[in-house]
C-alpha cells in the first residue's frame, strides 16, 4: 500500500493463518499495526475453532442445539471483537490504526465516528494518498445517513396517483419501510407491523412503505392482501428506485427509523426492538 505518492511512504503486510509480516517505509507507528494484527489474529483463531467445530457436528437434536449455542457464540464474540479493534482505534490519535481498520473491512459498517477518525488519521500521513481521498468520499457520503442526521427527503407517488413526500410527515415518529410485494421476508414482517401501526398510530407513528415494485398491480395487490393501511410510495423501478438509491438499499426489507424531527436514530431494526425504540420515541417530550 503506497500511502503517499510524493514521498513514496509505503506499507506492507504480507502472511495467512497468523503468521505475517509488516514492513514500513516512511511511516511511524508499524508497532500499533503490529499490536492491530495481534488483536485479529486473536479472534481469528477462536472464530476458526468454533468453525472447525461446527463442520464435525453430527446430524442429531444435540448437534443441532451445539451448532445454535455455537451459532450465538459466534456473534457475541464478533460483537467482542469489533468493540475491542474500535476502542483501539479511537486510542491512537496519531496512527494509522484506525485508518487501516476502515480502509480494509477489518469493521463490518464501521459508525460516522470512527470513519471520521479514520479520515484524519490518513491525512496526518498524506492527504494525496489515493486511499485517504477514497475514505474521505465515504465520509462525505456515510455522513448524510448517520444516526442523528436529518433523512433525507423524497417524492414519489402513492397507489392512487397523487404524490407523498417524507417530509410532510414531520412531528411524527416515522418508520420508512424499503420493501416489496415479491419479497418473502418483507410480507413475513408485515402482520407484526400491522399490529404495531395500529397500536402507535393514534399516538404519532407513521410507517411510509418505499416499495421496490415494477408492477403496479401486484403492488397495489400486496397492500390490500396484507392489509396494509400505513402510507405507501414506489416510483415502480424495482432497485433503481430512487430512495433505495438515496438511502442505499441492497437487500430488503430495509428500515430507518426517524424521530419527531426527521432525524434518523436507528436502521435496521425489526420486531420486539423496533417496537421497543417507537415507544420509547413517542413518550419523549
């Protein structure tokens, strides 16, 4: 990795299984990279356990509940692991740590904050590296969907042709719901939705259902099968629909969560936690 062009300062990380090397030329701090590598060859290696494990399970009622216990194992040291690398990174001020975690995916959807931090840490070395431009466009682009940020606004029409934007829903707790009549986990979700519009509704929960339709007629089908009474939208151009673009929507069913203001404070969400945070928004001041 050239980091900077001008003055050549380059990095290099070479190995597999654990065993690596790094060689610096113009760079300050190969220790923490070293200390960085440390810590994920680390998990690595009880990721790898745990996966070795789970390949010799037997097909029984006991190989089928190890593999569950394994299966949360997993995640909750996935959730131990990005902690620990983020908390880190937030540690070196004057380092390329927090840089070479965003920069390489070594944090899956890394926050705002830490992408920030990565920004300024790659220009510390070189602001005409190739790769600090790069995180410096994600940075500018991540920005616009971060919790607390204002959603950004949209304009399409409804079923029956006139036009609904987002932000005419503003003073309302508002769930923007990417979804589509084709779509088996998004119908899956509906009924719980359902039973969740109508129980906030009357206190000031709106859901605005994006669809990621083509047809209108299976759309408009979808929503009076699932009986769907909450606001829906869809400029029918499946995933080149223009909110999913805004938004960036790669699967579905895809949720932002947005508070009386319009900002978002939560995405992803669904079930028991999705309901838990409407209410929690609606009992605010």
């Amino acid at each position: 990795m050239i980091l900077d062009n001008k003055t050549n300062a380059k990095l290099e990380i070479s190995g597999t299984d654990g065993n690596y090397s790094v060689e610096g030329k113009g760079i300050e701090g190969i220790t923490d990279i070293k200390e960085l590598l440390d810590l994920i060859v680390r998990y690595d290696n009880q990721f790898r356990n745990m996966q070795n494990e789970a390949g010799t399970l037997p097909n029984t009622q006991e190989g089928y509940a190890r593999g569950v216990q394994l299966q949360s194992d997993y995640n909750s040291l996935m959730a131990e692991r990005n902690k620990t690398l983020r908390s880190f990174a937030m540690s070196k001020t004057k380092s390329l740590v927090p840089y070479f975690i965003v920069t390489f995916g070594v944090i899956q959807d890394p926050d705002i904050e830490l992408i920030k931090f990565a920004m300024e840490a790659g220009k510390s070395y070189s602001s005409n590296s190739k790769y600090v431009k790069d995180i410096t466009k994600r940075y500018e682009f991540e920005k616009i969907l971060a919790i607390g940020a204002v959603a950004p606004d949209f304009k399409l029409p409804q079923p029956n042709g006139d036009s609904l934007s987002l932000s005419s829903l503003r003073g309302k707790v508002v769930l923007i719901d990417f979804w589509a009549s084709w779509c088996g986990p998004c119908r899956r979700e509906n009924p719980f939705n359902t039973k969740m519009y109508k129980k906030f509704n009357p206190m000031g929960f709106e859901i605005i259902g994006v669809s990621l339709d083509e047809d209108p007629g299976r759309w408009k089908a979808a929503i009076k099968s699932d009986s769907l009474v909450w606001r829906h939208v869809s400029d029918l151009k499946k995933w080149n629909s223009a909110p999913a673009q805004l938004y960036k929507v790669s699967s579905i069913p895809a949720t932002y969560l947005l508070d009386k203001e319009g900002r978002i404070v939560a995405k992803g969400l669904r079930g028991e936690a999705l309901q838990a945070k409407v209410e929690e928004l609606l009992i605010q001041p």
